[in-house]
C-alpha cells in the first residue's frame, strides 16, 4: 500500500508532510506540464514504505491511503503515479514555513473540491 496526496493539496502546498517523511518520496513538480501537474505535492508510490506520519502532518487534510481515497479523488491515486513517467521533473522541494489553515480555510477547500468528508 502507498499514501495519495489529493486535490485537496492544490495550490495549498504545505510541506509540512515533506518534512517528517523519513525516505523522502514526497515531490514537487519543476517542470512546465502545470495541466499534466497541477501545483500540488505528489507521493512517489514506488517509495513510499507505507509508515503514515505524513497523514497526520497535512492541515489540509489532503493525504489518504490508497485503498482509502474518497471516490471524489481516485483520479489523484492515477495521477501521484505518473511521477513515475517524469521522475526528472520532480525534487523534494526545499520546506518553507507556511501559516497554518483555519479550520474554516480547510471547510472551504473541502467545499471547493465537492468533498463532505
């Protein structure tokens, strides 16, 4: 099993994930496909060992265990994957403090994004 990062991370990209994941397989995109990669954080599935500190790291509630993606984000498990097909496109990124959401901040991604979860 592997973890997924969803639409939820869309240009919200907080790393605190990034900082805590002890093989380093969470990536940002660098190259210029942004419709092929949207500004978003991506697990690289072939190295993730399945630990789930990133999960509870994300603010944005944005990381899922693949078998546990909300239908609403399974084109988001397909697209962590493509990683694989540009792995020279992506680095893990450098990790900048970011504020952290609101929970109302968090609501209205959910609602932008159709998910009720």
């Amino acid at each position: 099993m592997t973890w997924v990062i969803t639409s939820l991370c869309r240009d919200c990209v907080d790393q605190s994930c990034v900082q805590v994941c002890p093989v380093d397989c969470i990536y940002a995109y660098t190259g210029d496909d942004a419709e092929t990669f949207p500004n978003q954080l991506y697990i690289d599935p072939e190295e993730c060992i399945d630990c789930s500190v990133c999960e509870p790291e994300c603010p944005w509630e944005a990381i899922f265990q693949d078998e546990q993606v909300p239908e609403i984000f399974q084109d988001d498990t397909t697209l962590n994957a493509k990683i694989l097909d540009a792995k020279d496109q992506f680095e893990v990124p450098e990790v900048e403090e970011l504020p952290t959401p609101t929970p109302e901040q968090v609501a209205k991604n959910k609602e932008k994004w159709g998910f009720t979860g």
